[in-house]
C-alpha cells in the first residue's frame, strides 16, 4: 500500500492511496470468510457453502464491505485524523487491476496557536433571592387563580387589555419586514396586561404602557425604541411606530391568600409557601448564574484571531442552526411561504453564526486535546439519562436511538468533552463578582 497526501488548504486534504492486487484479494477472502458465518444458502447450513457460490450470491454485500474496509484502511495509513470524508473516488472491484488506485477527499484539524484560556476574567452575579422576588412570584401565582371582570372604565394599572395593533418602521409594515416575530409586528384580538413590566416575558413595553387609561374603542399610537442589542437583528436600534386599539377591558380580581388557596398549593402556611418558592428561586439563579459564566468564556474564545476551519464543520452546524431557525418562526406563527420568502437571509444568517461556532468548537477541541480531557463511561452513562429525561422517554429506548446511528455518540461524546473542558477553564478563570 502506497499512500500520498496533498494539502487543498490548511483543513482540507487530498489523499491518494494505491493497493497492490495481492492486498485487495487477501481482504476480499477475509471478508467472504465472515460473510459465510452467517450466510444462507438452499442446501447448505451456515458456514458450510462453497465461497464461490458465497461470493455469487451476496456479491453486493461483498462489494460494499470490501469498498469501506479499503477505504478505512487507507486512511489509516494515511494518518490523519479525520473530521469528515467530503468526497471518494472509488475504483471499480469487480475487475482487479494489477493496481487498486483510491482517493479521498478529507477535512481535517487545523494547525494554530492557542489563545490565553487559563485565568481568564469572568463576572458572576449575585445569586441571593429578594423578598420582593419571592413576593412577585406568589402575585403570579394569584393571577394563574383569579377572576377576570369585564369593566366599563379606562384601563388601570394590572387590567388584562384585549388589543389590536400593527407596528411601521419608516413607513414600511413591520410584519412585511424579514425576520420578525408577529409579537413585534402585528396582533389582532391578543391580550396584553396594562403596565406589563416583566422584562423576561416577551412584549412591546411601549404598547403595555399606553394602554393605561384607555377605553374600549379608544385608538393611540406608541413608539418603541428597541435597544442595540435587541435579539431582533432588524428591530435592533430602530423606534418603530404601533397603532394600538382597544377591544376589551378585564379587571383581576386576585384571589385571598387564604387556607384553600394555600391547600390549592400544597402548603399548610403562608411561610412555607414562601420557602418553597424562595428555595426554587435560588436554584434557578444559580443555574442562571452558571450559564451566564459559560457564555462568558464562549464570547472570550471568539475573540481569537480568526484562522481557517473545517468547512465541512461549518455547513454542518449552519444546517443545524437553519433547522432551529425555521421550527423557531414557525412556532412564532411565521408562515411557509414567509420564510421561503427570507430563505437568503436566514442562510446568511445560520451561516454567520455557524462560523463564529465552529471556531469556538476548534479552539475547545484543541484545548482539551492538549489538557488531555476524557470522556468517561459515566460522563456518557449520566448524559444519556440526562437527555433521556430532556426528550421526555426512557434511557433505554433513547441508548436503542443512538445505537441505530453512531454518528449520534459521536456528537454527545464530543459536547461532553467540550463541556468538560469549558469546566476545566472556568475553574482556571478568575471570579470578579458583578453588582
């Protein structure tokens, strides 16, 4: 076997690879040996048909293993660690030349210099829960239990508000704009509560705002000047102008904080409900505030220097991330037709976002390969069950899913070692606590 290896570019290899006759034959028997273990033929019990009729008879099984086995072998020899096969030029082996002639076309690694990753800078917010937080979540319990009355009078402060408004960005229709969730751009007949002020709720502030004081029918317009940094790339930045009206207004009627509404809950006293939502609280801030450091070391890593990466890892993650994006406007009521319509910008955008990505996924792949991070059976065992539970099935029908494709063990193994090495470079990192 004669093997040759041509660089495309730094990350993509040509590699070219020759098999005497004699190597090819000598794998063909090998394989025949093991297809003939369990292979059926009329008149024969398993293992004991000629090879010749074995070969006749399951010559397309023969073929296709004898193709991969070479192929594996080559690369092998080759030495490369392979992150995809892009492309192969398979000889014909149902007529052996002298010389078995191969070539792949292969992504590869690339070569680069690591950035400082060890004492990193990373906030962390504070993870204490207020008294005015619990509070605001037993009001949100009261409100799931109260009582909406239609009322004749202007709308106050807490009213839950039936509306109907249609936004304009220098007078073009926000919902003709590409990329925008309806929520931003046009509602008919949805409710809104009048002075909504829960910033994690999606909602249009400037139009919650308004609605204090309206009447039903009573007409206004509201402007909303969305931050830099809106989520909304179109939006960000921009005041866009919303002709607001009012169909309906509903008072809340919050129920007593009494023993049925306590025994509603599961609680015997006002204390412990509070205890128990003080205790949620907590852990969700602390999970927050992790994640909050980990996006920390992302944006720090993609402030490396750019360098050239894998293409196929990058059209693997853009498809991914253009899959999300499409169940995600979908699922904000954008129709089939509106997102063929923005087909373009999406791509553009997956593969904006698919690069920035994949650089940080070279980076954490090379730091863990130089800090020599593993992934163990119970790194693996305890992802399973965790993604199990995720995808709301059993362990053990979720290990049958991955076992059909191993490509799928791959990906898990490969986030949990990217996880892990995130772990081993915010324990390195240097906490500044953030008020």
């Amino acid at each position: 076997m004669k093997t040759n290896i041509e660089d495309l570019t730094s990350t993509r290899k040509k590699v070219v690879v020759d098999f005497e006759r004699a190597e090819v034959e000598t794998e063909e028997q090998r394989i025949l040996g093991d297809i003939a273990k369990y292979a059926k033929i009329p008149g024969f019990r398993p293992g004991k048909a000629p090879l010749s009729l074995i070969k006749k008879n399951y010559a397309k099984v023969l073929m296709q293993d004898l193709l991969e086995s070479l192929a594996k072998k080559g690369l092998q020899e080759a030495s490369l660690k392979v992150l995809a096969v892009v492309d192969v030029e398979q000889p014909d082996l149902s007529q052996l030349a002298e010389v078995v002639h191969f070539e792949y076309t292969v992504d590869v690694m690339p070569e680069i210099v690591l950035p400082q990753y060890k004492g990193l800078e990373i906030q962390e917010t504070p993870v204490e829960v207020t008294d005015e937080e619990v509070e605001d979540v037993i009001l949100h319990l009261r409100k799931e239990r109260a009582e909406y009355k239609p009322v004749e009078r202007p709308a106050q402060q807490g009213d839950f508000v039936k509306v109907s408004y249609e936004g304009t960005l220098n007078g073009k229709p926000v919902a003709e704009i590409e990329g925008v969730p309806t929520i931003y751009a046009k509602q008919m007949g949805t409710w809104e509560e009048a002075g909504h002020s829960i910033e994690h709720v999606p909602h249009v502030k400037a139009i919650t705002d308004v609605l204090i004081g309206m009447k039903v029918g009573e007409s206004k317009v509201a402007t909303e000047t969305f931050s830099k940094k809106f989520e909304v790339a179109a939006l960000a930045g921009q005041s866009v102008t919303y002709a607001v009206e009012v169909k309906e207004v509903r008072e809340v009627l919050l129920p007593e904080i009494d023993e049925a509404f306590l025994k509603g809950l599961k609680v015997s006293t006002l204390e412990e409900l509070k205890a128990l939502y003080r205790s949620q609280l907590q852990t969700n801030k602390s999970q927050q505030s992790e994640e909050q450091k980990r996006s920390q070391i992302n944006d720090a890593l993609k402030q490396t220097p750019d360098f050239d990466l894998p293409q196929s890892m990058v059209d693997e993650e853009r498809d991914h991330i253009l899959h999300y994006f499409i169940e995600d406007a979908m699922h904000h009521g954008m129709k089939q037709e509106q997102i063929e319509a923005q087909k373009e910008s999406l791509f553009a955008s997956a593969e904006k976002r698919a690069v920035e990505n994949t650089k940080v996924y070279v980076l954490l792949e090379k730091i863990a390969e130089k800090e020599k991070v593993e992934v163990a059976q119970q790194d693996l065992t305890r992802a399973i069950y965790s993604e199990a539970i995720r995808r709301r099935t059993t362990p053990d029908k979720y290990i049958k899913e991955l076992k059909k494709d191993r490509r799928r063990v791959d990906d898990l193994q490969r986030k949990i070692r990217y996880s892990k090495t995130i772990d081993l470079i915010l324990k390195e990192a240097k906490i500044i606590n953030y008020e």
